[in-house]
C-alpha cells in the first residue's frame, strides 16, 4: 500500500515555508491573498456545491468577506457536489470509515481520508490530497517548535526516541491516519512508534506505557492530566522527555498538572479534521497560526468579525491548502481569540488564543471502592461509535449515576436512549467500575458553552 506522499512537492512547499518565516508580515499576507484567490477559482471551476452557493457574483479577486458561510450541514448534505473530483462519493467513503482495518488505506490510490468524531453534531468525512498533505507535512516538521534541538539535531530521524500516541484507535480519526501514514512512510518511526487507547482501562493502559517505556508521549490534555495523575500516585513510571498536546483547550492549571506528574517539555499544537496544522506553540508559550496556508476569522453570533483581543462566538475556516475539498468561510465553532501584538520569538505569524469545548474528566467509584477518572473523549468515543449518537448532555450526578439528555423525542429517542445506557453501562465494567445507573431524558437541546461547542460532559 503507497502512502500519499511526494517527495519534490513537499521540497517545495518546505522551501516556501522557511522563506514565509523570513519575509515578514507582508510577505505572509501576500502568499495569503495569493492562495484564496487560486482557492476561490478552483472551488469556482471544480465544485457544483460552491458555483450555487457562491453564485455568479464571485470570482477570484472577491473578498472574503464579502462571501457568504457555509456549514458542516451543507456540505455534508452536497457532498458528491462539494468534491472538485467526481469519483468521490460519499455512501463508498463511509464504506472505507466503517472499517477499522482500511485505516490510512489511500482512497483511489491518492487520497487520504478521515471522519470527524462529531463534536459540532454532525461527523463529517474529510478527503485530503497530496497537495494538502505535504502542507501539513511541512508545518508540522519545520514549524513545530523542537524543545530540545540540540538532541533533534543529532538525531534527525528520532531512532533514539520511543513515541507513544494514546488517544482513539479505533475509527478514522486524523490523528490515527496520520500516524498510521507515518508508518508506511517511515519504517524507522513504525519500529518505533506504538498506538494504545484511551478506551482500555486505566490499569491497563498504565501496564502497557510502563512496558514501552516512551520518550515522547503524544495525546489529548485530558489524557496527559490522568496519566499525570497515575505518575504522582505511583503507578506510572514513565520519563517522556517530551510530551505533544493537541486537540482540546490545555489550561495554565492542566499543564502544570502535567509537567509535575510526567515532567519533561510539554508542547501544545491546535489543529481539526478540518484542517490538520492550523497552530504551534513557540518557546514563549503562544500558539502561533499558519496564516500563510490556513485563515481564521474570529466572528460573533451573526457571523461579524470580533476585534483582536476580544472573545469569539466561533471562527470561519478558510483552508489554502485542500483543492479536492474546499472550505470557504467555514463555521468551525471553536473560540479563538486573535491576538494583535507580536510574539517575543520573533515569528511573524500571528499570535492566537484557543478556548475550546471544555468537557470534564469524570470520577467515579471502582467496584473495589476506590476512583477511577473517565475521560471524556473516551466518553464521547463509547456514544458515538458504541451508540450511534452524536448530540447529547452527559451530566454526572453522583459517583455512580450519570444522567443523559438527548434531544430527540418518541420512539427514535427511547432507541437511542436503550443504545446510549448499554453502552455506558458496558463502558463502565470494563474499567472495573461498580455497577452505574444512567437516567436519560429526551427533548432536550444540548447547551452550548462560551466556545460555541456542545458542553457535552460535565462533572459533578
């Protein structure tokens, strides 16, 4: 099986990803305009959805803001019109999803696919060429900021180093195809590199990181704070010296929970299905975006723009980088606050703060007595794929009684609902928790919280 992957078109854009660095502001608003205008006439030329949507009154020159916003909704709905390329459907794209065997199997011989886990209420199946690809590539290789470059220095290629990713491994989620990619690409990094789910138990999960004895511990914040956790209470022995976050808001206090439990360099990254390497954090702690290949506008409630420094109700996604799939002024319901003042580190990137759905870690009473902590993106995974449902309130009551809100009504709801308490229920023996009681009731909309996300699991 080839992975997608072009050697002289990632050369390419490596090149023009160190010379963005270098050319200033300018030259990064330059490359910006440059991008959506040949993004703007390809999704003109190529996609049915956007030459209705769009209309005869855009072109290449118009202004972004000036065009009209799309959804998740939308596009999925259009999606055989959304796709520039006609052999894409989307009933044989779910086809390949489905099957957990077919991860990081390129679509066609050139596409990479992944599906969403469903946080903005609709999951949604992404299709990325080896023009995006190589993009994501080279952000990740030459922007992500190397805490210890004297050791990558002397080892390039990170043959010294033992990676873990802990996070689902299961479906096809981003994360999971891209390191599944980096494996067929790199033999090296296979040998080197190991998977382990955040669904196992936490015991387990713990017996197989202490065997593997990572050097770099690659996973979602909520997960490093509960290993974190295992490590101060004397059951994790592992030294990483580096840790990758990514894919939920990292507070100050959650990083210092980190640092203290696992110790080592922690480094946060901000990314989507939607668009893999949108974000770095430089050495000063400040999350810089890619503006040269990714554009977001921080918006209020009805979509108009939200001055630096101020809080956003969600942010349109403009990607530069995917032709297959276009994204134009894209809802992606996540909080960023675009920071106006430069970085001490001297990038010329701009500087932005994320504030994303902030979900909670239950705890909960084992069968022996003691606690065991729930992850939500565990959580979230077990309803999702366990249950087949993807808009829901889980609030925790008490340490062994959760209560479940779920909008639909009649007899699709009380399915969903039966579905929902089996899996939770399921979920809770196997990390040897005492028997749980899970209440549900239907009809009720899902909160929203600052983010513009669905505040879907909330402690007690």
């Amino acid at each position: 099986m080839t992975p997608v992957f072009d050697l002289l078109r990632l050369s390419l854009i490596s090149m023009d990803v160190v010379a963005a660095q270098r050319s200033g502001r300018v030259g990064i608003a330059q490359r910006q305009r440059n991008r959506l205008a040949q993004m703007l006439d390809n999704a003109l030329r190529g996609s049915r959805f956007y030459q209705e949507h769009l209309g005869t009154r855009a072109s290449a020159s118009t202004q972004l803001q000036d065009l009209p916003v799309v959804t998740r909704g939308q596009l999925m709905e259009r999606f055989d019109d959304w796709v520039t390329d006609p052999r894409l459907h989307l009933d044989e794209l779910r086809e390949l999803t489905a099957d957990p065997e077919r991860i990081a199997e390129p679509w066609l011989g050139r596409y990479m696919v992944w599906e969403s886990s469903g946080t903005a209420g609709m999951p949604g199946i992404f299709v990325q060429d080896g023009h995006a690809m190589a993009v994501y590539d080279a952000l990740e290789a030459l922007r992500r900021c190397q805490p210890r470059p004297l050791a990558h220095w002397m080892d390039p290629l990170h043959l010294s180093e033992r990676h873990a990713f802990v996070g689902a491994t299961g479906g096809h989620f981003a994360s999971m195809v891209s390191l599944q990619r980096l494996r067929s690409i790199n033999p090296w990094i296979a040998a080197t590199t190991r998977s382990f789910s955040i669904q196992v138990p936490t015991a387990q999960l713990v017996d197989g990181l202490n065997a593997f004895a990572p050097t770099v511990l690659i996973t979602y914040p909520t997960a490093a704070a509960l290993l974190a956790q295992e490590a101060l209470e004397g059951r994790l022995h592992i030294a990483p010296r580096e840790i990758w976050t990514g894919g939920e808001t990292l507070s100050p206090a959650v990083r210092a929970h980190i640092l203290q439990g696992l110790g080592g360099v922690l480094r946060n990254s901000y990314g989507a299905s939607e668009f893999l390497a949108m974000g770095w954090e430089c050495v000063h702690g400040h999350m810089h975006l890619n503006a040269d290949w990714v554009i977001l506008e921080p918006v209020d409630e009805k979509h108009r723009p939200v001055p630096p420094g101020e809080p956003a109700c969600s942010v349109l996604l403009t990607s530069l980088a995917n032709q297959v799939q276009p994204l134009i002024r894209y809802e992606l319901a996540d909080q960023v606050v675009l920071r106006g003042e430069s970085c001490a580190c001297g990038s010329p990137l701009p500087v932005i703060e994320v504030r994303g759905r902030q979900d909670d870690p239950l705890r909960m009473v084992r069968s022996d007595g003691g606690t065991a902590t729930l992850l939500p993106l565990a959580l979230s995974t077990v309803l999702e794929e366990g249950a087949g449902v993807f808009d829901f309130h889980l609030r925790q009551i008490d340490a062994s009684t959760l209560l479940l809100r779920l909008p639909l009504r009649g007899e699709e709801g009380r399915a969903a609902a039966a579905r929902c308490r089996a899996a939770l229920k399921g979920y809770a023996a196997s990390q040897g928790l005492a028997p749980i009681q899970v209440r549900t009731e239907l009809g009720h909309s899902v909160p929203r919280g600052r983010s513009g996300k669905a505040c879907r699991i909330v402690a007690c």
